[in-house]
C-alpha cells in the first residue's frame, strides 16, 4: 500500500500515517526486528519503538517523503522526545533498513 500524502495537510497526513502504520505494523515490525540483532521489539522503549514504526511506514510506504527525510525527522523526534543514546539507536536501526530497500 502506497499513500500519497503531497496534497494533505497536517491532520490529515498524521491520520494516514497512523492507519499505515497500524494496517502494516506486522511487515514493519518485522523490517526493525531484522535490524535491531540482539534486541527484542519490547526490549526497545515504547518512545523509540513508536519513532521507529513510524519512519518504517514513511519509509516503505509514502513514496513522496524522502527516506533521508524520514530518518532526519525520526533522530529529531528521538532528541526530543527520548535520550541521545536512543535517538544514536534509531539513527543506526533506520540507516541499516534504508540501505535494504534502495
């Protein structure tokens, strides 16, 4: 499932991306479980974990958002919103899953 998001405004696109993200999170989840080797999904913190399925969805499923902007945004929200180990974590996990699906 591909969402196009150009021509959506904020509400709107955290709708859609909230819906990707739930009807896909088994492929999703899947994706970081593949990259975070040594880490279970509930050893990550729920924070991280919410950032990180969130990238994942833009990542594989909005084809108008740049993977580089979704990473930028994901590290930013880390920054934020958990600690600077976890925003290095996010960074890592969503670099290594960018380079797979180039």
């Amino acid at each position: 499932m591909v969402v196009e998001s150009e021509f959506l405004n904020e509400s709107d696109y955290t709708k859609r991306l909230a819906v990707a993200t739930a009807e896909n999170l088994e492929e999703i989840d899947r994706r970081i479980s593949e990259f975070t080797v040594g880490w279970t999904l509930d050893r990550i913190t729920k924070v991280s974990l919410s950032i990180l399925r969130i990238a994942v969805c833009e990542m594989l499923y909005f084809d108008d958002v740049p993977v580089g902007v979704s990473i930028n945004e994901a590290v930013e929200l880390a920054k934020n919103y958990a600690t600077k180990e976890d925003s290095q974590f996010i960074n890592g996990v969503l670099g290594s899953i960018a380079k797979s699906i180039e």
